[in-house]
C-alpha cells in the first residue's frame, strides 16, 4: 500500500520551508482528513510524518506532529505512549499560546481509558 501518495490536504507549504516540513505537513493534513474516515490510514500518515519531527522547524507543526503520534498510539492501545505525547503537545501548546485545550481533552481521555483519572488534576 502506497500510502504517501495520495494527498487530501491542500497546503502545500511556503518556498522557505524545507522538504522535510513540506513532506510532513502534507503527511499531517491528509492524517487530520482521514482521522474519522479511515483511522488505520490516517495512522500510516502520521507514523510518517512522526519520522521527519526533528526536522522540522515550525513548532505548530511539531506540535500537530506529536498530537498526531498520540493518537496513532492511543488507537494501538498504548496509552502511555499517548499520554506522554499529549502531554508533550499540550506544554507546547501553553509555550506558544495556542489553545491547549485540545490536548487536554486527548490526555484526559487516555487516563480516563487506564483508568487514571485522579492524575487529571496533576497537570
């Protein structure tokens, strides 16, 4: 399956980016679109775009790269590895303003599904 090829978003990035935050905003998009549609194809899309985090310098970017990770992780059943992930999204997210709301949400549901959720009010 050639899961690359196809792509649903329609931004395709500025001149000044790089090839690699070009590739994974391509990636992240077309994850975004097919999250409710086709949840395994949208997990490939975001396994992807994980691969190219360090080397992208947009830090929204990054930030949707990792939040993405956490669902891919969350859908397997690791909910560790989506805890730590929304939580890395959601510190981010504080540090650059953006609604950090979102990544709440997403870590409250991961602990909620360990059955965890007194360590909610820990952040």
């Amino acid at each position: 399956m050639s899961f690359c090829s196809t792509h649903y978003g329609h931004g395709q990035g500025s001149k000044s980016e790089s090839p690699e935050t070009i590739k994974a905003r391509g990636l992240i998009e077309n994850a975004e679109y097919l999250w409710h549609k086709n949840p395994l194809e949208a997990s490939l899309y975001a396994d992807s775009a994980y691969l190219y985090y360090d080397d992208v310098a947009d830090p929204l970017l990054r930030n949707k790269i990792v939040a993405n990770k956490g669902i891919v992780e969350y859908i397997k059943g690791n909910y560790d590895g989506a805890i730590d992930n929304y939580l890395k999204a959601y510190h981010s997210a504080i540090r650059l303003s953006e609604d950090p709301n979102i990544y709440f949400n997403y870590y409250s549901t991961a602990l909620l599904r360990k059955g965890q959720a007194y360590q909610v009010v820990r952040v």
